[in-house]
C-alpha cells in the first residue's frame, strides 16, 4: 500500500483528499504547514509521494520542496496551488516537483497525476535493480592486485565517452571488461551490440556492420540494420579487431572519423552515435609493421588502452573464479551444492591454465556434471591438471614459449576430445572455427597417428 503525505493548510481540502485516497486504497497522513511536513517526514520516513499546496503560512511551499528534494532525493512531489500559472509550474518542475496540479482540484486529475508518478518511481526503481543485477551478472571475479587494478580503471574510464582498446589473451575475459564498461557509463540504459570480427566471413562483414539496402546483393531480400546502427546510443563492442581486413578496416576508421556511413547498396547518409570498444589478443604494433593493420585505425582506437591478466598471472584468483563456476552449474543443473576440497583446488592453482579463465570455467562445468559427490576431490579432476611444462620437466626459454606449448597441449587435448572436429572443439574453448584452424596450422597440429608418421618420416629425411 503506497503512503501520500498532504501538506495543505485548508483542512477542508486535507480531509477531502485523505477521504478519496483513502477510498482508493491509499494510506494517507496530512500536516497544515511545510516544517510540519518536514519534521513527519524526517520522523516516520519517506512516504512513496507528497502532496504540497504553494501558499501556506510560514515557508512557502516551493522553499520545501527545495529542501524535500535535497535531503529525500527520488521522493516525487505533486504541487498544487489555486493561483496556477505557466511560470508557477515552470518554477516548481525546476526545482524538481514531478507535476502541478491547479485548485480547485479535479479529483480525476489528482488520481491519475498520483498514479503515473508512483509508476515512474516504480519503473526507476527497476531500471537500478536491473543496472545492478547487470554489474553482478558481469562482475569481474578476483581480488589479486592485477584485478584491483583492472577494476579501478574500469571506474575511471567507464563515465567517459573514450574509445577503449583491450589487450588479452584468448579467454582472460576481454568481453568482461567491456561490458563492465558499458554498465558502468552513461550509456547504460543503451545497447550493447557485439560483433566478433574473426567469426563473420570478409564477404559478409560491411553488410554485418553498416547493414544493407533490399537489392543490394543477390540474397539481399529486405533492408538490414547494421551493428552500427543497432548500437546507437550506446555501445559497439568489436572483438578480435585484429582479423579484420585492411578494407574493412579502413571504412571503419570513416565512420569513427566521421560518425557516419551508408548501407551497402544505399546512397543515405546516416549518423551514429556510438561508443566504441574493441579487443585483440595479438600484438597491434607488430600487426602494422607487418602490414596487417592499420596505424591510423590503432591510434583511434587507442585512446584508452587496457590488459587483461592471463590467469597464471592470478593464480590467487582461481579458487575463487572455480567456487563460483561451480555455484553457477550447480544452480543451473538445479543439483544440490558442491564444495571444492583444498587438494582441488591446490591442484587447479598450480595448472597454468593457456585458456584462461574460459578453460577454468570449461573444465569446472564438465566437473560438476560429472562428479555425483558433493565434495570434488583432487582425484575428480583430470590426471593431465597441474602437471609440469612440457620439456622433460624443463623450463622454457621465455614467457612466450611457454605460453605456445602451453597452447599447443591444450589443443591437443581438446581436439583429440572431440575427436578433432574442429567446429565442437572451437565451440568448447569459446573462440571462433576459423581462429582455431589458424591455431591448428600455426602449432601443426594433426591427430596422433598422422603426427607420429611424420615425426618417422621426418628423421628418416634426415642425413
């Protein structure tokens, strides 16, 4: 039931409305004076609505709505007043009443003016909880020093409008980050439209950015919105930018130049207002002195640079990442609640995870389905976890040649698990069919048999 304060200094008009409110199912209060108003409200707590008369005795009505709006910001405020004017609601909306009602009061208008502020109180009350739920469903995991660092920059960057870049491995969780990014600016309450740049063919990806117009090409049956245009007023997540071609590229510096670009096969101009934020796990510098990227595009994007952690970098967060992975597949699977034993978890801080944190967040899904106790032991997961590098115990030479056989011993595995289907496998780490086919060819990979044939008939070509 909604409590309306009045605030009138007519009784007549005090006993009228808490009788038609009262009739509607509203619990109702009434004062004859502001500080009276004031000092129920300070006492008794905020009622869902106030209704305050202008002229009264004492502070006029709109000096406490000023103080009402300052100590009880939200609290929406009806002000009403027999001597109604244009300027005097004008003044009143600006201090920040919700609307103005004339005397002699039509009761019809009063009912309705209640209920459409109590409803748009109702539905800003939704919009913070959905904001909330949002930051939580995206919440970055951890309290390493990397992560703190990554989360204080989230927070200084986010109310900007600065287009961000992302560096970070496959799996750290570039996605996270931005849309931590989005829920956490201005643009919140607008879109958030992604597009993986590595998984839509060349031939489709200007029709997938800026859309098309009906006819462009043959299969063009009907005019598409592009990603551009889907994400005005809001944000523009491109992952894996670096996998874009140079043409490509070089139209989406126009539109970051110019905020604006046609359809393919159309002759408008349409403006766009988006944020933009874009990832890569290569190495852009490189990538343009290799001719594969764009400086110009580089530094547009460049404006605020961030890295994402590979979780070897972390390893204190990875007890906590897995106890939630794990609460999150047990709720999904409605199964009752599982606990990780410390030899369990001791083993997942040792392993050093080349997939990161999706390989994590893989490995404790498959754990919790198959693990009918409610305790995962050490000896639940697999034996190959935590195991040393590769090299005969040895170290590697550098931090990136670890990284590549820890790569290639992933992949491995995965794929002889899906018994090397390509697409279930790129389906199962989370990245697209044809980064993993690069990967495949990049470490030669092939399935056993083929690979020890040609270990054999590379030793016999040997001299």
């Amino acid at each position: 039931m909604s409590r309306i304060l009045i605030v009138d200094d007519e009784a007549a008009i005090r006993r009228s409305l808490q009788g038609i409110l009262s009739d509607e199912g509203f619990e109702t209060s009434a004062v004859s004076d502001g500080e009276s108003a004031i000092q129920t409200i300070a006492e008794e707590g905020a009622p869902d609505l106030v209704l305050l008369d202008i002229a009264m005795p004492g502070r006029d009505g709109v000096e406490i709505l000023v103080e009402i709006t300052r100590r009880w910001p939200g609290l929406p405020v009806v002000m009403m007043s027999g001597h109604g004017s244009v300027e005097a609601a004008v003044r009143t909306t600006r201090h920040g009443a919700y609307d103005f009602i004339e005397k002699p009061l039509s009761l019809d208008k009063v009912l309705l003016t209640i209920q459409h502020a109590l409803e748009q109180v109702r539905l800003e009350r939704e919009n913070r909880n959905l904001r909330s739920q949002a930051l939580r469903a995206h919440e970055i995991l951890g309290d390493s020093p990397a992560v703190r660092k990554l989360k204080e920059q989230i927070a200084v960057a986010a109310p900007t409008n600065g287009w961000v870049l992302i560096h970070g491995e496959n799996g750290t969780g570039k996605e996270l980050v931005a849309r931590q990014i989005h829920c956490q600016s201005k643009r919140a309450n607008g879109p958030f439209v992604e597009v993986n740049c590595a998984a839509i063919p060349e031939e489709l990806i200007e029709s997938e950015l800026f859309g098309h117009e009906k006819g462009a090409f043959t299969g063009a049956v009907a005019t598409k919105r592009g990603r551009f245009e889907l994400a005005h007023g809001g944000t523009l997540f491109l992952d894996e930018i670096a996998d874009m071609s140079l043409m490509t590229q070089a139209k989406v510096l126009r539109v970051l130049q110019e905020r604006t670009f046609e359809r393919v096969g159309g002759t408008e101009t349409l403006e766009v207002d988006v944020r933009v934020i874009a990832a890569t796990n290569k190495n852009l510098e490189q990538e343009i002195a290799e001719g594969r990227f764009r400086e110009d595009l580089y530094y547009r994007l460049n404006v605020i640079p961030f890295h994402v952690p590979p979780l070897r970098e972390r390893s204190e967060d990875v007890a906590v990442l897995a106890r939630a992975f794990v609460d999150e597949f047990c709720a999904e699977s409605a199964t009752r609640r599982k606990e990780l034993s410390e030899a369990a978890l001791e083993r997942l801080r040792r392993h050093a995870w080349p997939g990161n944190v999706r390989e994590l967040r893989n490995l404790m899904e498959r754990i919790v389905i198959l693990t009918p106790a409610p305790r995962i032991e050490a000896t639940d997961l697999p034996a190959t976890l935590g195991a040393a590098a590769p090299g005969n115990g040895r170290a590697a030479g550098s931090l990136e040649q670890a990284r590549r056989e820890f790569e290639r011993e992933f992949l491995r595995a995965r794929l002889a698990e899906h018994g090397w289907n390509i697409s279930r496998t790129a389906e199962s780490i989370g990245i697209a069919r044809e980064s993993l086919s690069r990967k495949i060819k990049s470490h030669r990979l092939e399935p056993a048999g083929r690979e020890l044939q040609a270990t054999r008939s590379g030793a016999r070509s040997e001299p």
